[in-house]
C-alpha cells in the first residue's frame, strides 16, 4: 500500500481492514528528553469494512486516543477511498467519520452511495 506523509497504510484484505501505521522516527508522543519519536511502527488507528461484488461498506474508522488531533484519520480515509476507486467500487459510508469526510471533500461524492435506513 502507500506511504502517506508520516503514514503507511496497510491492507489487509482478509481481515477487511486498512491500518494506519506510523512508520519509525516519525512524531508520535513525548519522551523523557522532550522528543517526539518512536523507534518502532505503531498502529494509529484503523477503518473496518465489508467488501461486496460492486461496493465497499466502510463500517468504521478508530483512530487511537494518544495519536488524534494529527490528521491521521483524514489521511486514512483519503488512501483508502483512492483505494477502492481504483478498484472501480463505490461505498456505502455507513461510519458518521467517513461520512463527514466525504461531504468535506466533495472529489469523492460521485463514489458513494446513500446508506440504507
């Protein structure tokens, strides 16, 4: 999968999942001496979906409590949905996140269908 400034998403189709990775000596949280790195890659969060024939449900984004406010969700859902445009699917934004996201960012509306009531 790609790199995404700090970010390597990673797919994973059999457990119908994109997880967001911070690849090493990226920013992450603070240690003793003031430093914002990490010597290891570190899941940030993931977005949880099921594929069918002609569409992807995107069912639900997490981005993990130490790592929001970064702008790694957004990066996630942007990757991912290029993802599934490739593969010349539409979605169902089921998750409210992804939902939001598209409305922001109206490139993608033309990809997504109305989530059944």
């Amino acid at each position: 999968m790609a790199n995404v400034g700090s970010l390597r998403i990673n797919h994973s189709p059999a457990q119908e999942r994109y997880e967001a990775i911070l690849k090493p000596g990226s920013t992450a949280g603070s240690t003793e001496s003031g430093d914002y790195v990490i010597d290891d890659e570190q899941v940030v969060g993931y977005l949880d979906y099921v594929s069918e024939p002609y569409q992807v449900v995107l069912t639900h984004t997490v981005i993990h409590e130490q790592y929001s406010g970064h702008g790694y969700a957004g990066q996630l859902v942007r990757e991912v949905l290029d993802d599934i445009r490739d593969a010349g699917k539409q979605v169902v934004p089921v998750c409210s996140y992804v939902q939001r996201f598209i409305t922001q960012h109206p490139e993608y509306a033309d990809m997504a269908v109305p989530v059944p009531q």
